[in-house]
C-alpha cells in the first residue's frame, strides 16, 4: 500500500434495486436531493418551521429565485408543506412532513461520513492533481 493510502475494507454493495432492470425509483430521489440546495434546505428546516426569507438567510448564496424552485419541488415531492397565512402581506410557512424528516437521517449519516473521511479525499485529491496538473475536473 502506498503512502497516504488507507486500508478499506471490501463488502458487497448493500444499494440493489434487484434486478437490473427494475427502477427502484433512486434516479428520481438523486435528481431531488441530489442538488446542493435540497440538501440545505431540508437540513435546515429539521431545525423546525421556517419562513421563506429565513430560509433564504439561512442558505448562503441560494438565489430568491433557486430558493422558490427548491421548496416548489420538495414541496411536489411531498418532503416538506407550504403554508400560506392570511395576512397582509401573506406570511409563508414551510415544514418537513414526516417523509421530510425520515430524510435528515439519511442526510446526517452522509454529514457524519463526509467528516470522517474529509481528510483522505483531501490527500486524495491532493495526489491526484499532482499526478495529473493539466486535468480540467475541479
């Protein structure tokens, strides 16, 4: 083994959809959570209720415009409820739904491996564009 390297263990995927032309829906669930701001968004609304602006403020560099495309979306995907209160002018409530929630467990677990294994991506990368400093990939 190479300097920088770890041991890694080896087991057999645990992620099948079965056989391999079944659809078990995963395309659908990454093209949802799979973008930055889905993730930030539903990260932060486990926090509790949210109002627009303060999910806005909330998720640095979201745009006004990105932001209302994501709760649209997560809101169609039944992952969070929108609720408009009638006042002047209209407040705006967003909540997780249950589905919601069950994704922040999901969400934490990536967090937790992303934390312990930050590292070694970084020396990773590191020696990858060492190896290859003409490589277009950043």
């Amino acid at each position: 083994m190479s300097a920088g390297h770890t041991a890694v263990t080896t087991t057999p995927p645990v992620v099948s959809c079965g056989e391999a032309h079944e659809d078990c829906g995963i395309r659908e669930v990454l093209d949802r959570i799979g973008d930055k701001w889905s993730v930030l968004v539903v990260v932060e609304l486990a926090q509790g209720v949210r109002r627009f602006r303060e999910l806005q403020r909330a998720v640095p560099g979201i745009s006004q415009r990105m932001l209302t495309l994501t709760v649209r979306r997560l809101e169609r995907d039944g992952l969070l409820t929108r609720t408009v209160h009638p006042t002047v002018p209209p407040q705006v409530d967003y909540e997780l739904t249950p589905i919601g929630h069950s994704l922040t467990h999901l969400v934490k677990a990536l967090a937790d491996w992303s934390a312990q294994h930050r590292d070694a991506l970084a020396r990773a990368r590191h020696h990858f564009d060492a190896a290859h400093p003409d490589a277009d990939i950043r």
